[in-house]
C-alpha cells in the first residue's frame, strides 16, 4: 500500500462505505482489499487536502477560492454574493 492509500484510509470510502482507519472492500463487503483502496476513496482525500490547504493559506476551501481570488471590493471569497461590492479603482 503506497503512502497516498495510507493517508486516505482516514476518510471513509464512497464506494464501499468502510469508515475511517477501515480497509475498503470488494465483492460487495464479502473480501477485504489488502492491497489498496478505491479511487473514489484517493478522489476525495485528494479533494480534502486540496481544501485545506487553501482555507490554512486564507482563501477558502468550500468554492475553492484562493487567497489571491478573493474580491478586491470585500474581501470576500464565491460563496457569496457580489452585488453590493465596490471594487477599487486601479
């Protein structure tokens, strides 16, 4: 099992529903995948990290805005609405 199978063990997985620090499964939960994990399990952690990493370096990881896209007018990242927002003047 690769270091990237081993991080996403602790997040649950999609497509089998093995929770955290559980092994995927195959044959529909009747073998044990000793070996590796489902991609829509690496897909997800993927994502997570993904997230995280942006929200630590003050963006935001729900729209997946990062810092340098948040707006010039409020400062504020997609999930909100821009309607009222001034933006400055170059």
């Amino acid at each position: 099992m690769t270091e990237e199978q081993r991080a996403a063990l602790a997040i649950p997985c999609l497509a089998c529903q093995s929770g955290p620090g559980v092994l995927c499964t195959s044959h529909s939960g009747i073998g044990v995948r000793r070996g590796d994990v489902h991609r829509a399990r690496l897909a997800a952690h993927a994502a997570l990290v993904d997230s995280v990493e942006i929200a630590l370096t003050g963006g935001c990881g729900h729209c997946d805005t990062e810092a340098i896209e948040m707006c010039a007018g409020c400062g504020q990242c997609r999930c909100h609405l821009h309607d009222t927002c001034t933006r400055p003047s170059p």
